[in-house]
C-alpha cells in the first residue's frame, strides 16, 4: 500500500511520506459521516418517542369518564376531538 492511500497517519520516521493530512481526509470525512448518522438517528428516536407519547396520552384521555373530563377542565366533545387525531398530528 502507498503512503498516499493509507487512511492514518504513518509511524515517525517510516519511509519518505510527508503530507499526513491529506491522508487524513478519507477518515475525517468518515467520522463526520457517523456523527450524521448518529445525529439522525438521535432524532428519530426523540420523534419517535414524542409521537408515542401522543398516542398514549390521547388514548388515556379517550378512555376518562365524564366526571373525570370534568375534573380537567375537558368536555366529551373535545376530548373525542383530541382522542380521534392521528398519532403525527400535533
């Protein structure tokens, strides 16, 4: 392997390769590549659990009794409004 295709940098004093940080690109490019990954997947995972914390608590809700809506302020009309959204709608 020639020293312009190794992705590291090469040990002090090994051969004549100079320029380690054009060797260094292909892995740098490559970490970003993960941190982007790794970002969209921490979104997802919080949109997720956001839009399944929706759907608990618009399934709870549907699930109070009259007395109870009342207790929370809530009257039956809206609280089967709010029961019958989709899980993305916000």
């Amino acid at each position: 392997m020639s020293c312009a295709t190794l992705p590291y940098p090469s040990p002090a004093g090994a051969g004549s390769c100079t320029g380690s940080q054009d060797r260094m690109r292909p892995l740098s490019s490559a970490a970003g590549l993960v941190q982007l990954v790794f970002a969209a997947s921490r979104a997802f995972r919080q949109a997720y659990r956001e839009a399944a914390r929706r759907r608990r608590t618009r399934q709870a809700l549907a699930e109070l009794s009259p007395r109870m809506l009342r207790d929370i302020g809530v009257t039956p009309a809206e609280a089967r409004k709010e029961a019958s959204m989709p899980w993305w709608a916000i």
